[in-house]
C-alpha cells in the first residue's frame, strides 16, 4: 500500500546517498512540486541546502509573502529571495506570442537563478565545499508528457523538465519523479507544510504572464492578480478547492466589449473562468461549478476589478483545448 511516510523515508535515504556531503541548491516556484520536493532535500541534508525563489513579478497575490513567510517558518529552510520584477517586465515588453513568452521568462528566470548560483558557489568554496547539485520537482506526469517516458510529443515548451540548461554544472536531485501530484500532497501534508501551499493548484511557471493574452504590463498584471484572488477565494469559501485541479483565470487584454456600469457606458476586458477538474493535467474536463458560485465570483470580479466589464467560462475539455490559454 501507498503510504507518505514510507515514501518520505524512503526518498531520504536515496537523497543522502545522491548528495553525500556536498551542497545543493533548489528553486522555490511557489507551487507544491518545488516546495515539497525542495522539503524533502531539507529534511534528509539540513542546511546543505540553500533555495532560491525568483520574484518574476508574475505571481498571484499573496504568493511571495507565502513562501518567504509560511514555507520558511514551515520548514526552516534557508531561503534566498530574488527580486527580479523590472528585468523580467522590462523583457516582456511588446511580447505577445505565448512560446517566446516562456523562452524569455524561462531565460530571465535561469540568469537570475545563476547570479545567485555563483555567489553561493564562491560562499561555498571559501569553506572548501562544493554546490554540486540542483533539486528539481519533476513530477512522473511531467516525464511522460515531455517524452522522457512513453514517448509522448511535447505540446508546449513548458513542463519542469528541461527547464534549465544542461549546460549548468549540477547533477539534478528529483525526488519526485515516480510520484503524481495527488502523492505530491500527501508527502507535503506530512512533512508539516502549510495547507495554503500543499493544497494549492497547479500553477504555471511563467505564472501570470501566459494568463493575459496579449502583452504582459504592469497594469494588465494588477487586473489580472486582483481578479484571479477573487476567484480564488470564492472557490475556497464555497469548499470548492476538492473538486478543481486548478482554475485558471485569464485576462483578454486586447479584447474589449462593452458594457454598463454605474452610470455609464463602458468599454473594458473579459475575464475567462478557466476551472477544470483532473487527475494529472494530461486531460481535463472543465469543472460544472455552481452557477451561485459563479454567480458571486463574477458579481464581485465586475463590481471590484477596474477596467473588467464582463466575465466568461471556459467550457471546453482537453483535449481538445489545453488548460491554459496559451
Ligand atoms: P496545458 O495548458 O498544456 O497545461 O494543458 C498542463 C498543465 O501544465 C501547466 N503548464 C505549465 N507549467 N510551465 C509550467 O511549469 C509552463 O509553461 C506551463 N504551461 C502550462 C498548466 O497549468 C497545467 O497544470
């Protein structure tokens, strides 16, 4: 029988042995993947390991504080954060096309990572040790759909595999990649991190940036984080989170329709409603929410968010649509 502990015991033991003595550094996304695995290589070598989060300026609301402060506390790891907000907006300008999206912030996210890689390489060797290691929170899903399993085609750019440059002197730590997300959760769960974190939806890397179709601003992102936080909490407040692997909100930000608000005439953005239920992101199926709940969601997106006159659902499967817009 499937069972955490053994698990956790047993990835431990398989991490002491990959890692030994030397030091490692991990990523934080401020998804499940990264934070339980980054966990895990903590809790089996202690403070060899350093993690790394990058604030790309993508994130949902709440999602730094989250890492810096619950994760930390949480788990005791020793935490660097990255504030890369202006490089990483400052590269998207113009953009609109959703794979150079991810090929900037992928790119951006590597050069910010490698700063900090190199300040903690030289810390390191000052003490005549070496970062040798870099932990990655592959999940099997993510073998398979990149091909590295059953040989499946790579749809989009995307998944944690590949995500980094083989190139990077690191010999990957991943000790998640036999394990789906559902077995992700439970291993979290009882290596003690916070609810907010374990339970959370997937969320992309590029994060924000391929929920606004059209071009990434600052002011598009605002939109975005305040509309995706209402949604967000409607759906816990209605005990929904079970019932969704994740509910994309995406903003039409070359869209407009018009509307009436208040007084007036207006000529504002849809948000798309993107909820859908699966077992592993590989097909879905979107999620019959209740229409109360959707009701209020977008009761409140109109009435809260400026420059939103209208919210939409997506009703569509994957296939054949993907579960992001972009
Ligand atoms: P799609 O849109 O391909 O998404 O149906 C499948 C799952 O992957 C997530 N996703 C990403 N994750 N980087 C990531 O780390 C990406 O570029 C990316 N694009 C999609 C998506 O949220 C869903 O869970």
């Amino acid at each position: 029988d499937w069972n955490a502990g053994n698990v956790i015991a047993e990835q431990v033991e398989r991490i002491r042995a990959q890692i030994g003595d030397a030091r490692v550094i991990s990523a934080l996304s401020g998804g499940v993947d990264s934070a339980v695995s980054t966990a895990l290589v903590h809790k089996a070598v202690g403070d060899q390991l350093t993690a790394v989060f990058v604030d790309h300026g993508l994130l949902r609301k709440g999602e730094r504080e989250q890492v810096e402060k619950d994760y930390v506390e949480s788990t005791g790891v020793r935490l660097i954060t990255v504030d890369a907000v202006d490089t990483f907006l400052g590269h998207l300008e113009g953009v609109t096309d959703p794979e150079q999206k991810r090929k900037i912030i992928g790119r951006e996210f590597i050069r910010a990572f490698e700063k900090v890689q190199l300040d903690l390489i030289a810390e390191a060797r000052e003490s005549g040790e070496k970062v040798r290691f870099l932990v990655q929170g592959t999940l099997y899903p993510d073998v398979v759909e990149s091909g590295g399993g059953a040989g499946t085609a790579n749809i989009k750019s995307h998944h944690n595999v590949g995500g980094l440059p083989e190139d990077l002197d690191f010999e990957l730590v991943e000790p998640l990649r036999t394990l789906f997300k559902d077995e992700v959760r439970a291993i979290g769960r009882e290596l003690g991190i916070p609810e907010a974190i374990v339970g959370r939806q997937p969320f992309p890397g590029p994060g924000l940036g391929i929920r606004i179709i059209g071009e990434v601003t600052r002011d598009r992102l605002e939109i975005l984080r305040d509309a995706d936080a209402i949604a967000r909490e409607e759906l816990t407040a209605a005990g929904l989170d079970g019932d969704i692997w994740q509910c994309p909100v995406v903003l039409l930000a070359d869209v407009r329709s018009v509307g009436v608000q208040g007084d007036g005439r207006t000529y504002g953005h849809p948000i798309v409603l993107r909820p859908v239920s699966s077992e592993d992101a590989m097909t879905a199926d979107w999620t019959r929410l209740p229409y109360d709940v959707l009701s209020k969601i977008s009761n409140r997106i109109t009435n809260e968010v400026r420059d939103v006159n209208r919210v939409v659902l997506d009703v569509t499967s994957k296939p054949p649509g993907t579960i992001e817009w972009e």
